[in-house]
C-alpha cells in the first residue's frame, strides 16, 4: 500500500476543525454533480455501486445523478441502490445486481403519459408505487432476464439470478409474459418463475414471513452501513495534498471499491491545497461508519466527519 500521508498538507485531524475557514474553487475534479433531471434518479446508495453509461464508460455511482436510457447500474458485495422514479415509483437494487434504463421517455414530450423500459439483468429488485402516485399515467415494462412484466401502478419483488427468474406480484396487478405464455398476477405474494433450463414453475403463492424475512431484506438497505442520500450534508475529509496528482491518486485507489471520491482545490493558510472528500452521507453516524469502511481500504488515512 502507497503512503499517502507522506504527501499531507496538515494532518486531517487538526486540519477538520477549521473546514469551514478553508476557501475552495469552484471547480471541481473527477465527481460531476448532477441535478434532478426528468425520469429517473439515485436516491440512496450503499457501496460498492458503479454506473456504466450509453458510452460504456463506468464510474462509481453518485447520490442524486439523474439516470438515461442506456445507463447500468451495477452494485457489488452489499452494495444497495434506491431509485426514483418520475412517476412517483420507487425502485431498490440488491448486491451484486445489474440493472439497466434501456429507454425512458418523460411524461411531458410524451402526452402526459410517462414511459420506460427497465431491465433487470442479475440480481434482486423491488418496484413500489407511491399510493398518492397510482393514478399517474404511466406505461413502465420491466424486464428480469428472461420474464418482461407490464407495470402499471403496483408493488413487486423479482430476481434473476443462476437458478432462475422470478417475479413476485406484492400489491396490485400486473402482467408477465414469457416466451408464448402470458399470464395474470393479481392476488399478493402470487410468483411466477422460470427455471433456468427453460421450465416454467406453477402459479403459486409464497407464505409472507418468506417475503417479510427472506426476500424483502434483499433489497432494504443495511442497517450497519453507510448511507449516501441526494440531499445529504454530511462530508468525509479523506486528506488534503500539495499535489493534485496525489489526491487524484487516492480517488483513483478507491474507483474499484465503487466510491465516489471529491477532489477539490481550495487554500489552506495561503496556499493552493487538493482536498479528496466523499460527500453526500446522510447523517453524522453515516460519515462516522464510512471513515470505518475506509480505513479498511487505506489504513494510512485519517479521515474526518464533517459538515
């Protein structure tokens, strides 16, 4: 492991209690900020989460980036990943998923009505309906491997993974089609699957305590783990360089681990300094259990929760 602190400014620990009285640019290196844009956005988030766009270019995934047709979204080992929807729809993402916006076409260039296309390559998922949101127009078909399911204001559970495909209608009502089959969910907790050698299970119902502790903890985010929210206010201060180089170095460390690292330029005492800083947690405990995580990554850093 490199020893990054041989190229500190000041030791982050001293440095924390006067992060308010540094001056910093307006420019920003590496982390694109992105507002809320019609059609879908990252609310929440729990390392590791990547995003690899229309382009093929993959970057750690940022609280709040706005997401188009042709980003995937691919979260590692407890990676977790909430999403909203334009509609009024919420979608959760499990570890180790893939997901993918294959088209998405805003309710305002499409008569009111809001449409997309959404694929679930690997992985768990669960799509939920704002109950104030249920009457909104909407035409939204989800794909889960090889199932497409016809949404149209309702509350599911699925999952594809090496044994099969499966979705899980929760509330509401919705249509799964696979090859010439074409079948009805409208009774809670009915399940439709498909065996990866092709074979179709029968129509049945899952008891809900296997809902309640099995499937939907899946996709519910980690209670022991760091947050990162679209609103949030609370910052990590990983360390502060001479060199911009240096800093980006440090971002670049932490890219595989799915972490969306700052580096920005400020002045500290008069003089132009590169601070790296993971931003966006959603509390005071977020940014302390982030610090944990990364000192597990890079044991030289003293990193400081600040706001």
């Amino acid at each position: 492991m490199m020893n990054l602190d041989r190229y500190l400014i000041v030791e982050v620990e001293r440095m924390a209690p006067l992060w308010k009285k540094i001056a910093f640019s307006a420019v920003a290196y590496g982390l694109v900020s992105v507002a809320w844009a019609d059609g879908i956005k990252v609310n929440k988030l729990q390392l590791p989460a990547w995003v690899i766009n229309s382009k093929g270019v993959q970057k750690p995934l940022v609280a709040g980036q706005a997401l188009g047709a042709g980003d995937t979204i691919l979260t590692g080992a407890g990676g977790r990943v909430e999403l909203l929807v334009e509609e009024g729809s919420t979608i959760k993402l499990g570890e180790s998923a893939r997901f993918k916006v294959a088209n998405i076409v805003p309710a305002k260039k499409n008569e009111g009505v809001f449409s997309s296309a959404l694929e679930v390559i690997k992985g768990a998922f669960r799509f939920t309906t704002a109950s104030s949101a249920k009457a909104t127009p909407r035409r939204v078909d989800i794909k889960v491997a090889t199932l497409t399911a016809g949404i149209r204001g309702t509350d599911l559970w699925g999952k594809a993974n090496d044994e099969r495909d499966l979705v899980c209608l929760l509330e509401g009502k919705i249509e799964v089609n696979y090859a010439s089959d074409k079948v009805t969910l409208d009774q809670e907790r009915q399940f439709y699957a498909v065996n990866r050698n092709g074979t179709t299970e029968p129509i049945s119902i899952v008891p809900e305590e296997k809902v309640l502790k099995e499937w939907a903890p899946q996709t519910d985010l980690v209670a022991d783990q760091a947050v990162q929210v679209a609103d949030g206010k609370w910052s990590l201060l990983l360390s502060g360089y001479k060199y911009q180089y240096k800093a980006k170095q440090l971002q670049d460390l932490l890219v595989d681990d799915g972490v969306a690292v700052l580096v920005e330029p400020g002045k500290y005492k008069g003089k132009k300094v590169y601070f790296a800083k993971i931003t966006q947690l959603g509390s005071e405990q977020d940014a302390e259990k982030m610090a944990q995580w990364v000192k597990t990554k890079v044991p030289d850093l003293n990193p400081a929760v600040t706001q």
